[in-house]
C-alpha cells in the first residue's frame, strides 16, 4: 500500500512537471467509454484535474452500461465518450444534453470541425477519427511480387497466391465475430457496394437486394482464407493473430494499428514489416468499402450544472493540444489542434479523401446492426443461403423496429 | 407451532421473496405488454469532422409529449410475444403451411430465434443434467472410500471447477481448446486433422459447452451425494456385506435408494441452471453456433438500442419454461408431502 501511495505520488509529481496545465474543478467527473490506448489517453488527462472527484469506466462494453447509467437523476455518469454510432442510442433517450453555453464559455479552443452539431445544437465533441482501412505485411507481398491491393479482388488474388506458395495456411484477417463486429463488416462491404440500407425518410429496411447478396459472397469468399474460427475473432484476436505473424492482409482500424507496431506479443520482424494503405473497394465500385469514424464525449443531461461545468473543463483539460507526444500521437487520429500525422495515420486519411461514407447517425441503424450480427452467422457457416440470411436480418429488424415503434 | 411464530420465524423470508422474486416478475410481465411510442421523426442537419449531412433524427418535444402522456408506453397485450423473436406465431403457421415433411418444417422452425435457443437450451439441459448426477456419484463413491488423510486433498481439487467463476473459467478453456491452444492443437493431433477446430463446427460447439457444463457442476452434486453417504446406515451396509452382496450389490440395494431424494434434489438444482445456460455461450464466443434464452435476453439489451420489452418478453417465457420443467418434481414432492400428513 505504501508502496503504491509513493508511486502514485512520484507520477503526480512528474505529471505535474511534465504538463504545467493546471485544471481547477469544482464538481463530480465520472467517465464511461470504450477502451482502447487513445481512449484512456483521454480518461487520464480528465483525472489529471484537481478540486473534485474524477471517475473514469473504460470498458468494451461501454455502450451496454451507458444509457442506463445516464437515466437516473442525478446521472451516474457525467460524460460517456461515444462514436458516430453509439451517440444515436444517447439521442433517442435523450440523456445529453446541448453544448452550446459550455463551449461559449469555456471552449474557445475547440476547432468547428471537432463540434458535433444536431439540429443546430452542439451535442459532443469530437477528439479523434477512425476508420478500418487495409493492414498488409511488406516482406510476405514483395515475396509473391504483388503490390498492396486496391481492391478486394486483389486481396483475393493476393491471398490465393500466399496460400498456394505455402508461406500460410490462413494469410487474410478479419473481425468477424459473430455480433457487433459482423454486422460491422457487412456494413463496410454493402457500402462498398453502394447499396442503401433503408429507403430515403423511412424506417423501412431494404438490404435484401443485389447488394447485399454481393457483399455476403464477397465475405464468404474472403473467409475462406480465414483462420476457420473467425466467427469467434474479434479486433483484439485478429489483432493477435496479427501479432502471432499468422496473417499478411486485413482490414483493421485505424486505432488499433499503433498496439501492432509493438513487439511485445510479436516480433522484431513482423513489426518491421508491417505496413498500412487505404480502405479497399469492391466489386468496380468508387466508394471504398468501409466507414468513417470520429469518437467524442458527451455531457449528460441529468447533472447539475456545476456538475456538468467540471465535466466539460475536466474532458476539454484531457484533450488539449499538451497531451500529444511521441506516445500518444500515434495512438489515433487526432483531431486536436497541433496534430502532426504520423504514419499510423495514412490509412484513415486515405479513407476520409477518397470520399468513404460515415457511419450512418439514424435512430434506428443500431436494430439493423443488431440483426445483422444475429443472423449472418448462418450463411457464414454455409447453413443457409445469402438471400435466406438477409431476409431473415429484414424480418427481425422489423420485429424489433416494431417493439421500438420505428415502425408501424 | 402457533400460527404467530409461524408468522414472525417467516415474514423476513416472505419479505424477501416478495422484493426479489414477486416485484421483479410483476415488474417484467408489466414490462413486456408494453412497447415504445411511436417515434416522431424529424429530419435536420447533422455535422461533424466529416461535412454536413441531412438525417433522420428523433423528435424529442413531440416524443416527450407522447410520453408524459402515456408514461408506461403503448399497450401491446400479447403482441410482443407473438413476434418473430419470440413465438413467430404467423411464420411458424407459415412455415406448417409451405412444408410436406416433418424435416423441412423442423428446419424452417430451427431458423427462428426462440426455437434455435430452445433447441440448444434443452438439449444441453437434458444431456448435461444426468451427467452431472451420475459424475458427481461416481466421485462421491470413489471419494468417501479413500483414506482420511487424502480425502482432504482430493475434495479441494474436486471441488475447484465450481469455485472457478463461470466466465473465467469458459475462458481459460476457451483459449486452451483454440486451434493454437494446448487442448486445440492437442485434438488435431490425435485426430491427425490439422484443419480441425472445435470453434469452427456446429456440432463440436454443442459438445464443448456440454462438456463445459458437466465439468462446471459436476462438483455441485459430488457435494450433496458425499454430504448424504455420511449418513449411510452402516449396520444395512454390514448385513448386506454379510449376506455376500457385491460392492456393485450394495451400491444398487443400499447407497442409491439412500441417496435418492437428494438425486430430486440435485436433478432440480441443476435443471433449473442448466435451462438458463449463459455464461458458456459469452465466453466461448459461441453465439454463431449455440444460442440460450438467456443469451437472447443479454443480446436484446447489449445492443445500442436496447429493446427492453423484447427481453422482458423473453424473461417471462423462460420462467414459464422453468415452470414447466418442475412441475413433474414439483408434484411429487407435494405428493410425499401429502402422504406423509
């Protein structure tokens, strides 16, 4: 225990010399978000403040605890970091609340780009972006005399050629499990494929078109390069696999690319020949097949005003220019001002110039995310057939757009 | 005793009940006859780092309208529980209609979320359940006749599954039988298949998560049948030996009929657990191949819209299935009961 007190002492004191940006609170700070290094880059500047208490939650299973964390009144946490996707669920309870007088008052800072505005009104701010983009291996392609693929065609072609030279058995990586992460690279490969998710205005599904049955076959054909458990691979395990030198292409967020540049779990060789390119596009299509991304933080609606004062100071003091270093600068990219792009970053740069599409912010893209995580894992598995599976997604989003009264 | 003792030794427990088991299933049938509003949608325009765009939002004033209205949501009766997640009344009559065979209508019935999650609740249930009882027998056997000074020892270890938290135990395990795990790697080399891997079939899932689930509870009911062969009559266990009865003799004509009303016991504990199979499925990553009830219910709230009323509809029907599964044990307990009086 003492042991600890010293420790924690001795970093204060170096923090406090490091950074002399002194941050005065006067109120409560609890924090809840998603865990990855620039996140909890973010959750330790805000416990940096001083004169109140600062709590920060940083789990990957933030978006299952924030909603309810942010009903009660008074709110139990004051500030949930959110994406494009999950500030959607925050909206529909309306548990946040508009930013405009905090960022009139203390926010002189922040760039326009950064606010997050909804009808008008500031409703997060955003602190970095993201975007899943193509990670390959140098020596594995210049082996095979192959460029770094532009398309998903050529991570095929690509992909056969390592296997059938027996440099690997599994060369092509994925995040395909089952849930959240499915669902998520259907999305990327439907809009690669230019297909539209409902029609315009409406809550009303339609993906069960050409589209789609293309982006599952074009899955279905990527898995076949997979290690044969992908529907049970999340980030964190391609990450690994990554890591384990058992994979030389893959489709990985722009976040997670620096954790890859380590050798810890890893190689000295691997490491150096990891390298990164832009989203990939499909089927002779424009827009690559991926989206964009930015992660922001909210304050809540059920707060005092002090309380929510201290949040804003507290979460504007962790993403000032200061906290950007050799460390944390390749950690994301970042839209504080002052940030300099490392390598990391030319993946998401790529894929925000070349036009990808955002994330989709509608009330009810979550049901269909949902279902679509719930139901594909059937036709992975090659029990069932595309159109089986996408009509089978259609029918439970309707079900549950129903029970959420989306739909009639 | 005198009805006011009664009344005083048993309020707290009726207490207690009524907050945790009557509140909370009033609070879940009320819940799941209820959905949202109608949503009230406006379009505005959103920007961020990445340009302006027209979207669909939420109109929160009119909305909260509708709400302060109607504060429990809109009255749906059964509605809920008819839908696809759930019972899939209308397709299931659908499907009946377009089959000719038994199997095609079976297949087409398995698609449904509620029935693939029955499919695999039962079945582990009435796999898992016997296997536990007979295990844990066969332990407390092997255990109760070992010398004193190893019993401690051996109890500990055998006790150790149960003393595992369920998820961190389906993990370890889950990273043991990967393909590049120990146990995975293990496997294919005794099947001498390099390509096989118990994550990637259906079928190998089913067994891993049962096999999983024996070695979690088995423990449970060692416990209960080694608590019981201490009461064991020893002069029966003597005349018996004396007549010549074989070990095999005596466990059949002594141990087991000693033992049997805590085999109800155990069978009842361990239905009830095993039909909300949960913590298995999460960490195994097992939810493309195996699905529960209970896994259905984690999965309608752990999305970023959370559907209350479809979790509340599915609690409700598990209850009613653990209801339903008792109800033999449930009457004969009431039967000895009234004999006995």
């Amino acid at each position: 225990m003492f042991l600890k007190k010293v420790a924690t002492a001795g970093a204060f004191s170096l923090m406090a010399t490091a950074s002399y940006a002194a941050c005065d609170i006067d109120g409560r700070v609890s924090i809840v978000g998603n865990e990855f290094p620039a996140i909890q880059t973010v959750g330790k500047g805000a416990q940096e403040c001083a004169g109140g208490v600062v709590k920060a939650n940083l789990t990957a299973d933030h978006q299952k605890i924030n909603v309810a964390g942010m009903q009660g009144d008074p709110a139990e946490y004051t500030s949930a970091i959110i994406a494009n996707s999950s500030i959607v669920a925050l909206m529909n309870e309306d548990v946040i609340r508009p930013l405009d007088d905090l960022v009139a008052e203390h926010g002189a800072d922040l760039k326009p780009n950064q606010m997050i505005t909804i009808d008008g009104k500031v409703m997060a701010v955003a602190f970095m972006a993201n975007a899943q983009h193509l990670v390959y291996r140098k020596d594995v392609l210049a082996e095979i005399g192959v460029e770094p693929p532009k398309t998903y065609e050529e991570l095929l072609d690509a992909a056969k050629m390592i296997k059938d030279k027996g440099i690997m058995e599994y060369p092509v990586g994925g995040a395909y499990a089952a849930g959240w992460n499915l669902a998520q690279e259907f999305t990327n490969m439907y809009i690669g494929y230019d297909g539209a998710f409902f029609k315009p205005g409406t809550a009303e599904v339609s993906i069960n078109n050409e589209s789609g049955i293309a982006a599952l076959n074009m899955m279905k054909s990527l898995s076949a390069y997979m290690n044969p458990d992908f529907l049970t691979h999340d980030s964190n395990a391609t990450s690994a696999e990554w890591k384990a030198g058992n994979v030389a292409l893959m489709n990985m967020w722009g976040s997670r690319v620096g954790p890859l540049t380590e050798t810890e779990g890893s190689t000295q060789e691997i490491v150096d020949n990891t390298a990164i390119a832009g989203p990939m596009t499909v089927g002779g299509g424009e827009t690559p097949a991926t989206t964009l991304w930015w992660d922001g933080w909210t304050v809540a609606k059920n707060v005092s005003d002090e309380d929510a004062e201290a949040t804003f100071k507290a979460m504007m003091h962790a993403i000032r220019p200061d906290i950007l270093n050799e460390e944390t600068s390749p950690q994301a990219v970042w839209l504080i001002d002052g940030y300099e792009p490392t390598d990391a970053a030319a993946g998401v740069f790529d894929a925000a110039e070349r036009g990808s599409v955002p994330y989709p912010m509608l009330p009810f893209q979550g049901l269909l995310h949902t279902a679509l995580g719930a139901e594909l894992a059937d036709f992975m598995q090659g029990k069932e057939s595309a159109e089986q599976a996408l009509a089978d997604t259609e029918a439970a989003y309707i079900a549950a757009a129903k029970e959420k009264g989306f739909l009639q | 005793m005198k009805h006011k003792t009664f009344f005083w030794f048993f309020l707290p427990t009726a207490l207690a009940m009524l907050l945790f088991i009557a509140l909370p299933l009033v609070s879940i049938v009320t819940q799941s006859l209820y959905t949202a509003h109608e949503q009230v949608f406006k379009t505005v325009e959103n920007c961020g780092p990445f340009g302006c765009k027209q979207e669909t939002t939420i109109d929160q004033e009119a909305t909260a309208a509708l709400r302060d209205e109607k504060p429990m949501g809109k009255w749906a009766g059964a509605q809920i529980y008819m839908d696809r997640g759930h019972l899939a009344v209308n397709e299931v009559r659908a499907a009946w209609r377009s089959s000719d065979s038994w199997g095609a209508f079976l297949s087409q019935v398995s698609n449904f979320p509620f029935y693939s999650a029955l499919a695999f609740t039962l079945t582990f249930m009435f796999v898992v359940t016997p296997l536990c009882i007979i295990l844990g027998f066969a332990i407390a056997v092997g255990v109760n006749s070992l010398h004193r000074h190893l019993k401690g020892l051996v109890i500990f270890f055998s006790l150790l599954p149960m003393i595992v938290t369920p998820l961190i135990g389906s993990l370890i395990l889950f990273w043991m039988i990967d393909s590049r795990g120990i146990l995975g790697s293990g496997i294919q080399w005794l099947f001498d298949d390099p390509n096989l891997s118990l994550k990637a079939s259906t079928g190998l899932t089913w067994i891993m998560l049962m096999v999983y689930g024996v070695w979690h509870s088995a423990p449970f009911a060692f416990v209960v049948f080694y608590a019981g062969l201490q009461t064991l009559p020893q002069d029966t266990l003597e005349s018996a030996q004396i007549d010549g009865a074989t070990r095999w003799q005596q466990i059949r004509y002594v141990v087991i009929p000693h033992l049997m009303p805590l085999v109800t016991f155990v069978a009842l504990i361990q239905m009830m657990d095993n039909f909300r199979v949960f913590e298995p499925i999460v960490g195994f990553n097992a939810s493309a191949h195996a699905t529960s009830l209970s896994w259905i219910i984690f999965n309608d709230l752990g999305g970023e819209t959370r559907q209350l009323s479809a979790a509340a509809a599915t609690s409700v029907l598990t209850v009613i299935g653990v209801a339903i599964l008792l109800s033999p044990v449930l009457v004969r307990t009431w039967r000895d009961f009234n004999e006995k009086t």
